[in-house]
C-alpha cells in the first residue's frame, strides 16, 4: 500500500512525474500520465516542482536562539567575548528552545537533513525528532588542553551518544564532534578519531577557518590543520571537514586522498570575514565531495540553505570566474553530496533512495518564468518557496504549515530575552 502519492509533479527537466512512496523509502518514480492508484493520501502537484530536500551539512541550531548577537565583530572576539560566555549560560531550556526554533526554520526553508554539533545533543535529539527532521548530531568536543575537561568532556560525548542511541529513531544518529584543531588537545583529538573508528559513525570537525588558526598549528605542530588532522587519524571518508578555506595545494590533496567530505558556509564565511574563501575549483577538479552549509543563525543570520546555495554561487563566481561553479553544481552540494558525506541514500530522486523531498511552488515569482529550473532553485527561489517538507516519507510541512510554529517563536523570543536581555527582542 502506498502512504503517499505525489502526482503529476513537475521535475528539475522539465518533465511531469508521479512519486509514490513507501514508508519512509521511494517506492516508485513514474511517467505522470501513468499514474498509480490506492494511496493514504495523494497530493495533486500541479503547480508544484518537486525536488530532493537539502542537507545542511554544517550547522549549529541552537544558536538560533542568538541570532543577530555580535552584529559586526570578527570571528576570534566574536566567539570569545560574547558567544562562548552566553553559551555557559545557557540551560537545558534555552538549549532546547533554540533547537526548536532552528529546525522550524530549516523546515519551512526546505532542509531535511541537517549536521549539526553543539552540546547537550542527547537531550536535544528529542526535540529534533518532535520536529520531524532527520540530523547527525554531534556533542561539540572541545577540552582547550586540560586533562580534567577532557575527561569531563568523554563523558559528556559518550552519554550523548547512548541517549540519541537510546531515543532509537532512524532519522537521528551521533557523531564524534571534535570542535576543531585549536580547542581540543592531541590526546582529544586521537580519542575522537578512535571513537569515531570504534562506531562507524560520522567525525565533524572545523577545519581551517582563518589563517590564524593555520599560523598557530603550523609553528605549534609544524604541520598545518589538515596534515596534523590526517597525522592523527581523523581524516577518512567519514569525516566532514566544515570551512577549509585557507587550504593549500598539498592540504587539497590530502583531503582528495583520504575520501573526506568538505563543507562550505559562504555566508559565514563573508559575515565573520575570515579572508578568504574555500576553494571549490581546485577541491572539485581533486575530486573532493564538497557539500554545503549555513553555520549557525548566530553567524549567518539564516538557516535557509537557498540563501546558502545563492551565496555559494555568487562568491565562487566572484573569486574564481563566470564558469568557475555551475548551478547544477550548486545544487548536487546542497543535496546528493550533503548525504554522502552522511553516509546516507538520499538528496536524490531515485527508486530505493530516502523519502526526503521539497516542494516548491511554481506560481512564486521567484520561478516565473518557468524555464532553467535548477538555474531558478540556485539563484532566486527562497525558502518562502517551499511548500512542502517531506521528511522519512512524512509530510512535515503541509501546504506552509507546520505544526507547533507558533509555541516554538513564542518559547524562543522569551528564552532569547532571559539570556540576552529584552533589547535584542522587539516583541
Ligand atoms: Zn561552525
């Protein structure tokens, strides 16, 4: 029996097709005027295009709830001064009103799948599954070199692991989360890698972000963050590697070799001026899968990963040449390669493949006229183009509606307000 079936949809070619799905797997992919009868329910898709959902492959939702904060600083005393001292101050409420508020925006912008590292994400892994979507969470590994943190912090991981293991729901699944090369020790770093090893899970990591943080690990180590990374074991085709922009010729390769994933936040990147960009030319022609990412609304200040693909574009264009990325390029980052790097059958249109879809509405201005679709996807539709979040064969986002939105902006404007103070919040 099919739970649901999407019919006469109009695809990324051009062509109408009808979906059906299974559980929570595409059952079938049709020619619309064959059409398939006896469905739960059937979704006239008429004025709709139908697509794969999109993967941030690099986020921290939570920080939703800071949104705005740090309006014009750059990224060491943006994190040292005010983030890292809001986010001690943070309790489990907070915490779960911003994950709440940052998956309510994912979905109504189309994300099905997000990859995401923060703390406390055992307890968090509920309100993600409340929202409906599918996640790889990742307890933010970071002991700053002090033994009794980092023990501290294996327990945090650990106990984080078991409860998303124990919640036993097939979207959400752990990761190991070392923070990056500059917070966490050498002895951290070998236990992430082995951790990771021992449960065949995903390893999320910064990576060369600023050439600070090259400057330092190159007259601290001799190496630079990619080689001490791949020297200890954490380089390997499990692994997203988030920003890699101040990146060499041989750091390139060595990311090429070791089958890792690389994912980029053009937004955060530009807002927090880093100094540069990743550069997607050179990592593609090595054959790295380069996914996409939003980094978080603290930094970004969107989780829309439309805004993300526009912005991926553009700065690739704008550094590197007119035909240095092309839109279908684009795209495959913020789908197919997203799921990959997740280890996951998904972002794509296939028989067999996750039932994780968007659908967008053809009437919005953004895809008038109707021609080039994966052009109009990449460059002018939005978030507010989505209609429909299906999500593990669910319809998470019904026609723009999604269940609870009202509670979750309600809860997340008075948590913001009690840990930042009323300012930042008109309401
Ligand atoms: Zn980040």
């Amino acid at each position: 029996m099919t739970d649901l079936l999407i019919k006469n949809a109009k695809c990324l070619d051009g062509r109408r097709r009808t979906i059906w799905i299974e559980g929570d797997k595409i059952a079938g992919i049709t020619d619309a005027s064959k059409g398939h009868g006896g469905a739960d329910r059937e979704l006239d898709a008429e004025r709709l295009l139908v697509m794969p959902g999109l993967c941030n492959a690099h986020t921290h939702a939570v920080m939703s709830l800071l949104r705005g904060v740090g309006e014009g600083m750059e990224l060491v005393r943006w994190l040292d001064e005010l983030i890292w001292p809001l986010e001690a101050r943070m309790s489990d409420r907070h915490l779960r009103a911003g994950m709440a508020l940052g998956c309510l925006e994912m979905v109504r912008t189309g994300t099905t799948l997000f990859n995401d590292m923060y703390f406390r994400e055992g307890m968090l892994a509920g309100t993600v599954a409340g929202a409906g979507l599918r996640a790889v969470l990742g307890e933010g590994f970071m002991d700053q070199n002090d033994e009794e943190r980092r023990e501290q912090t294996i327990e945090r991981t650990l106990a984080s692991c078991k409860a998303i293991e124990e919640l036993g729901d097939p979207r959400i699944t752990g990761a190991i989360a070392p923070h990056s090369i500059y917070t966490v020790s050498r002895e951290g770093l070998i236990w992430c890698a082995e951790e990771a090893r021992r449960r065949i899970c995903p390893l999320h990591v910064h990576l060369s972000e600023t050439a600070e943080e090259v400057g330092s690990c190159m007259r601290r180590w001799g190496r630079s963050p990619p080689a001490l990374l791949a020297e200890l074991g954490l380089l390997g085709p499990r692994t997203v590697a988030a920003h890699c922009v101040h990146i060499s010729e041989d750091d390139i390769a060595l990311l090429s070799r070791s089958g890792a994933s690389v994912s980029h936040q053009p937004s955060s990147n530009m807002k927090l001026s880093v100094g540069g960009q990743m550069p997607y030319p050179a990592l593609s022609a090595a054959g790295t899968n380069c996914c996409l990412g939003t980094d978080s609304a603290a930094s970004n200040d969107s989780l829309d990963m439309f805004q993300a693909m526009r912005a991926a574009s553009h700065l690739c264009r704008h550094g590197f040449g007119a035909g240095s990325i092309i839109a279908q390029e684009v795209l495959n980052m913020a789908t197919v390669n997203g799921y990959r790097a997740l280890g996951l059958d998904g972002g794509v249109l296939r028989e067999g493949a996750l039932a994780d879809l968007i659908l967008l509405d053809l009437d919005h201005c953004s895809m008038v006229p109707g021609n080039d679709l994966v052009s109009k996807v990449v460059h002018s539709a939005s978030g507010d183009t989505v209609r429909y979040s299906i999500i593990a064969g669910k319809v998470v986002m019904d026609d723009g509606k999604v269940m609870n939105e009202a509670a979750v902006k309600k809860e997340a404007s008075m948590m913001a307000r009690d840990l930042i103070g009323g300012e930042l919040d008109g309401r």
